[in-house]
C-alpha cells in the first residue's frame, strides 16, 4: 500500500534506491578493507577533492540542481581514471566507489555536527551513479578490452566519453526518479508523471551537468599526463562555475520568496481565503507536468498562479471568497491587467505576467500557462461552494469548456485530482 503523503514515510522508490546504494557501500567498504587500497596516494588524492567538494556546498541555495559540482566532477574522474603520468593504475570499481563513500561520510560530518542534515537522496543518487561509471570503465580498462576497441591514441578518449554519456543518462534516470518521488502537490496522494521529470532532467544535462562530466573527464585525462598535481590546476573553472550558480540560485530563490510573499497580501487584505494562492500553484505546477510542462515552464506557471489574484488589491470591497468570475467582464479584465502591471515591477519573467493578464480571456486567447492557472483557481472556488464537493467542482468545469476552459486541461485536472482520490487540498 501507497504510504500517504505527509506521512513522513519515503515512497517505495526512495527506499530502493536509498536501499542499493547502502548495499553497493557496503560490498566496496568490505572488500577495500580486505584487501587495502590499491594506489594510495591518488585514493587520498581524489578523496579529499571529493571531501572538499562536498563542504564547499555550505549554504547551497535551493534550487540548485548540483550544488556540490566539484564534488561530483572529483567523483567521476575517478571513477574514469586509467593511467596516471603515463604508468596504468591498478584500482577497480569498487575502490572508488569505497573512496567517494568514504569522502562523503568525512564530509557528512562537520554538518551533522553542527545539526545540519544530510541529504542522504543525493549521497545515495551519487554512489549509485558514480558505482554505475566506475563499473563501465574499470574492468575495460584494466583487462585492456578497452584498448583493444579503440588503441592507444586519440580515439582513446572516446571510451571515457562514451561511458559519460551513459553515465549522465543513469543519473538522469535516478534524479528524475527521486524527483517524483518528492514532487507530490499538497493534499494529492500521487506523484507526477515520470516521463515529464526524465525530459526536464535530460534537458538540464546541457547546463551545469554538461560542465561537471567535461570537467570529470579533463581531471581523469589531465592526470593521466602529469599525475594527481594535476588536480589542483583543472578544479579552478568549475570553482568559478559553481560560485555563478550558486549566485543565480540565490537571485532564483529571492524572487520565489517576493512572489510568495505579495502572493500572501491579498489573503492578509482579506481578498482571498487563506492558502488559495499557494493551493492553486501546487495543483498548477501538477497539472502542467501532467500535459507536459517542465523546467522553466513551470517556473512560469508556479508564479503566475501563485500572484493570478494580485489585481483584486485595487477592489474597494472585496469580491465574495475571491471568486471574481462574478464580476463583470470588463471588471475582470481591469483586475487582470492591473495584477500584471504589478508583476512586471517585481523584475520577474515577463511571461509571468503576461500569463496574469489573460486571466479574463477566453481559454482560446490564452497562453497554455493562464488556462491552467484559470481553470485550477476556478476549481479551488467551486469546490468549496458545490454540493458535490470535487467531484462537482469538476462537472462545473467541464460543462464550461465551451468558453472559459480547455478541455484538455480539465481532463488532465481531473487525472491529477483521481490518482489522490479526488482528496481536496488542505489549507496552508
């Protein structure tokens, strides 16, 4: 049985992968003790790189989707590590998967420590991925197939380049995995849809993952050349790359607050009840992963639907339970383009305003954004006012589909709504 949400229990899939990694560390610890370490100085090496790369994340900000990257980057070049100032190393798989085990413990903690958590999703995501590349590289490697399918020159380097693609879609396929696990709106007992997070995971590939796998592999390839001294001297680039991120998180997660926080004003004024706003941007954000959404998308639809009722502020008197479909429909535009004249200041995505002011249109006239964030606020309006409670919330909806909502869209509502049991979203 499907622990609730808001139980406190990690879905199955978390255990499972949280299970395999625990398994994996163990064998590794078991059999590096057994046997000791094979290249000492490069295991001490790369461990500490590793270490560093995990403390260096000290205050990441949410958001990031790799907040340790010269963790990760130190990780992988051991895994892809084959020779080291031109003489072969003798390590295998599981010693570096041993290795980075270890380096993350060390690094755990100073954070446990000082009552901070640890993220043991992304400890676990990380051995598995890290075990996955070192398993493809190492035996190649070592028993000389590799050589064999690609000699000792140039074309060398596009065996380590072909187990980084595989690599980075086996981590693709664990992160998308863990994020639908975490990724349930509020109230609703189903994760979203799979394929949607895979895409958005993929697609980040090409972002900070695309600079921590060239980095893994430049570190494995440079040392191979000079030795560990070389280390030091690649790191520096994703240094600077891991600061501009971490800025562009932190500039990320201030306008998610702002936005939070204006969306919070018309509830305070009385405007509208409390909790709708962030009620209808977590069935929002559901709704458009389920038709497809991902990525920057839903960062647009998060926030419109989170600041679709700021207009209602210039009101004199407040509208009834917020619901302003009663008002004329003139008045209804008025509100939407003054509520997107206020985005615009807050120095957001224009396509977060754009997406308030089509509040009033026609589903026809509207960007995909505003008929999802339209047709799920008048889902949270109704449903507290029909007889019928979800279930006929959702009839009063798809008998409107002639004009004010996309049906499609009302399917996918109804989709997202039955995989929780039509269960309402409480109120936050």
């Amino acid at each position: 049985m499907r622990a609730p949400y808001g139980s406190g229990l990690p879905a199955p899939a978390v255990l499972a992968v949280r299970g395999a990694a625990l398994l994996l560390a163990l064998v590794a610890l078991a059999h590096t003790l057994v046997h000791g370490l094979a290249g000492p100085g490069h295991a001490l090496a790369f461990g500490l790189l590793v270490a560093a790369g995990e403390l260096a994340r000290r205050g990441a900000a949410p958001g990031e989707r790799e907040p340790a990257p010269l963790a990760a980057a130190g990780a992988l070049a051991y895994a892809l590590l084959g020779d080291s100032a031109g003489r072969p190393t003798t390590h295998g798989a599981l010693q570096v998967i041993a290795v980075v085990v270890a380096a993350q413990v060390l690094a755990g903690v100073p954070r446990v420590a000082g009552g901070r958590c640890v993220d043991a999703d992304r400890a676990a995501r990380r051995t598995l991925t890290v075990g996955f590349a070192a398993v493809c590289f190492q035996p190649l490697y070592n028993s000389g197939q590799a050589a064999r399918w690609f000699g000792d020159g140039p074309y060398f380097a596009l065996f380590p380049l072909a187990v980084l693609a595989l690599t980075a879609l086996c981590d693709a396929l664990l992160a998308a995995l863990l994020a639908r696990s975490a990724a349930r709106p509020e109230g609703l007992g189903a994760p979203p849809p799979y394929g949607p997070l895979l895409a958005d995971e993929v697609r980040a590939l090409a972002g900070i993952g695309t600079a921590v796998g060239a980095t893994g592999v430049v570190l494995a390839l440079g040392v191979a050349v000079a030795g560990p001294w070389a280390l030091p001297v690649l790191c520096g680039p994703l240094l600077l790359t891991q600061v501009s991120i971490r800025r562009y998180a932190a500039v990320r997660t201030t306008r998610r607050q702002t936005m939070a926080s204006l969306a919070r004003a018309t509830e305070i004024a009385g405007y509208t009840p409390p909790g709708h706003a962030h009620r209808v941007a977590a069935l929002a954000v559901a709704v458009g992963r389920e038709l497809g959404l991902t990525g920057p998308q839903l960062t647009v639809l998060e926030h419109a639907a989170l600041m679709h009722d700021i207009g209602q502020l210039s009101l004199l008197d407040p509208v009834t339970g917020g619901a302003t479909a009663r008002l004329p429909a003139a008045e209804q535009r008025r509100i939407a383009l003054l509520g997107g004249a206020v985005v615009r200041r807050t120095g957001v995505d224009p396509a977060v305003a754009a997406v308030v002011e089509q509040q009033a249109d026609p589903y026809r006239e509207q960007l995909p954004a505003a008929r999802i964030v339209r047709t799920v606020n008048a889902y949270d309006d109704l449903r507290g006012e029909c007889v019928g409670g979800p279930l006929g919330a959702l009839e009063r909806l798809r008998l409107s589909t002639g004009h004010d909502h996309q049906p499609q869209v009302v399917e996918a509502l109804g989709r997202v709504l039955a995989r929780g049991g039509l269960t309402p979203a409480g109120a936050g």
